[in-house]
C-alpha cells in the first residue's frame, strides 16, 4: 500500500512540474452546500439503511460468457458482474439477439418493475414499440431509457444485434400482456 501511496505522489508532482499547476483549492461551492443544509428535520433523522460496499467489476469479453440463460429464449446474455458487485443495486449485460427474429415469440408487449432501464445498441439495429412513443428503429449508438413499468415490446431486429442494458435494481419483476 505504501508503494502505491508513494507513487500516486510522485506522479501527482510529475503533473504540477509539467503544467506549473498550483494544487487546486477546495470548491467553496461545496462548501456552501453544506453549510447550507439543514442540521435537524424530521426526514434527515430518519436515516436509509446501509448499503453493503460496492466492489470493483472488471469484465472482459469472451465469447464462452454469453449464455442462454436471461429473461428471453430468443437471446443470449453476457453478465457483466456489476448485480455481484453493487450487492443487487443494478444489473449489467450485453445481450445477442438471435436471428432471424420470429415476431410470434418476440413481439409481446410487457414492462418490467423497474427503477432505471437504459439500453444501447453496440451493434446492428433493433425495432422497439414503447407506449406513448411508438415504434423506433434503433441502430448502432442509439441509445434510450425506459420509465419504469412502460408498456414496450421489440418487433424486428437484425441478426447481429448486440445491445448493453443497464437496470436498477437488479432484481426485478417482467409482466406480459395477453394478446
């Protein structure tokens, strides 16, 4: 640890030598936001339970990590340890949707009881249906967030389609819709 220590130092002088930065002064704006907080209130005294302390999660590709064992039949999913790390806080995976898409099996209209829902598209393209928005084509970099318990549904996507979802928390309940 020491050896670490020693040389975060030698690295932050290395920076101030090169830059001729002086070292940087506390934020008064955070200051200020402290001082300004109330000190006793009826909410502040009832506190939130602790959380476990998170873990780092470092997840590198390999194609044997994608397993057939999520939510859909239709894809496979590459956890990406952060349910493990955050204690449950959040869910992160990439998933593959296998083609070619059958809209009989995919085209089913649900939401999930949910927090916080993000989805990017790493690569390909995917259609989405989501209620009050309608249907989307989503290509490579789109991105979207779904409000928790949207009704939404995928109707097409490209053989190739990866996608990285991120969800809090990571335990959570998916309703589908009868058609």
């Amino acid at each position: 640890m020491a050896k670490k220590a020693k040389s975060r130092s030698a690295s932050q002088a290395a920076v101030k030598r090169r830059s001729g930065a002086k070292p940087a002064a506390r934020s008064t704006a955070r200051t200020a936001v402290k001082a300004k907080a109330p000190t006793t209130t009826a909410k502040s005294s009832a506190k939130k339970p602790a959380r476990p302390k998170q873990r780092i999660a470092i997840s590198h590709h390999r194609e044997e990590d994608f397993k057939a064992d999520g939510l859909r039949t239709y894809a496979k999913y590459r956890d990406l340890g952060i349910a493990a790390a955050s204690h449950g806080l959040a869910q992160a995976h990439v998933i593959r949707l296998q083609g070619p898409c059958n809209p009989d099996e995919v085209s089913k209209l649900h939401f999930h009881d949910v927090e916080f829902q993000m989805v990017y598209v790493l690569k390909g393209w995917v259609k989405t249906y989501m209620d009050g928005e309608g249907e989307t084509l989503m290509k490579e970099g789109s991105a979207w967030t779904q409000p928790p318990k949207i009704k939404h549904m995928i109707l097409d996507y490209s053989d190739d389609v990866e996608l990285l979802e991120v969800i809090l928390p990571a335990e959570f309940r998916t309703v589908e819709f009868k058609a």
